[in-house]
C-alpha cells in the first residue's frame, strides 16, 4: 500500500514538474494565427557575453529584451511568410518580401508579452501575441493591395520605384 502511495506521489510531482516546463507555445496555443484578430510567436534570447555570470538580474533582463526584439522580428516575417507560402512560383518570382515585410512591420503596433521563461543560464524565451480587432482582415487587405500593385505588369521594383517622398 505504501508503494501505490510513493508511486503515485511521485508521478504527480513528474507531473507538476513536467507541466511546469513547456514553453507556452503547444498544439493548444500555437505559433501563428490564433483567431482573426490574434497572430502569436515564440521569442527567445540570450544575455550578452560581456555581462558577468553571477548579475543573474542584469542577465534575464538583457534576454528578454532580446527575446522580445526576436518576436516582434517574428510576427513580422511568419505573417509576411505565411502569405508568401500561399502564392505560386510565378507570382512569387514577381514580389519583393522585403516589400512586403516593411509595410506589414508600419503596421505591428501593440505587441504583448503574455508569458517569459528564462533558463538555468538566463536565456529567455517569451511568448508574445499581436492583437486587433480584424488584424487578419487587415493584413489581408495590406498584402493583397500589394500585390495588386505588382501585379502581372509590375515588378517589385517598379513598385518602389512609385513611392513618393515628400520633402518638408
């Protein structure tokens, strides 16, 4: 009986433990869009070389930072990407993902960090989603203007080409 006991005590501190480790990115809460109005990524971060080992403070706060910079880098490139993957060879030979990606990243505003992790050597990972009411919508609309734009008798660079600049 004492055995069935410790058995199931320790299964259950596995458990917890185990629980206790995940990145908060899974198949329940996955990396990419969430809804029509949420996109969500994984970030991660490392402390710099130069900050000393025992400034454990100086050192999550320095991976975080980069793990925040890293997800905002990709909301940008996963949404750019995740329409780009939809097109076909043609009409891929035909866009600038630079293009693309610079008018989305005019737009990622209001990034939330809902969750961060750091590791026995600091490194940071976060979970960070973008939220607006339509934001799919909007992104669509942003993307396909775009390619609208470059369209069969355009290229990326004629496109460019167009943009006005206005002088104060």
């Amino acid at each position: 009986m004492k055995n069935k006991q410790l058995y199931l005590i320790i299964t259950i501190m596995m458990m917890i433990v185990l629980s206790s480790c995940g990145t908060g990115v899974s198949r329940n809460n996955p990396e990419g869009w969430i809804n029509d109005d949420t996109f969500r990524v994984m970030g991660m971060g490392s402390p710099s070389e130069d900050i000393d080992t025992d400034d454990k403070f100086r050192r999550e706060v320095a991976s975080r930072q980069a793990a925040e910079l890293d997800a905002k880098n990709k909301i940008v490139a996963k949404i750019v990407g995740s329409y780009v993957e939809s097109l076909s060879s043609t009409e891929k030979g035909m866009i600038d993902e630079y293009v693309i990606q610079e008018r989305v990243a005019g737009r990622v505003r209001g990034v939330s960090i809902v969750e961060s992790k750091w590791d026995s050597k600091q490194n940071c990972t976060v979970v960070a989603e973008l939220y607006s009411k339509g934001l799919k919508k909007q992104m669509d609309t942003l993307i396909s203007k775009y390619l609208q734009e470059v369209g069969m008798q355009y290229t990326a660079e004629d496109v460019a080409g167009r943009i006005r600049t206005y002088e104060q």
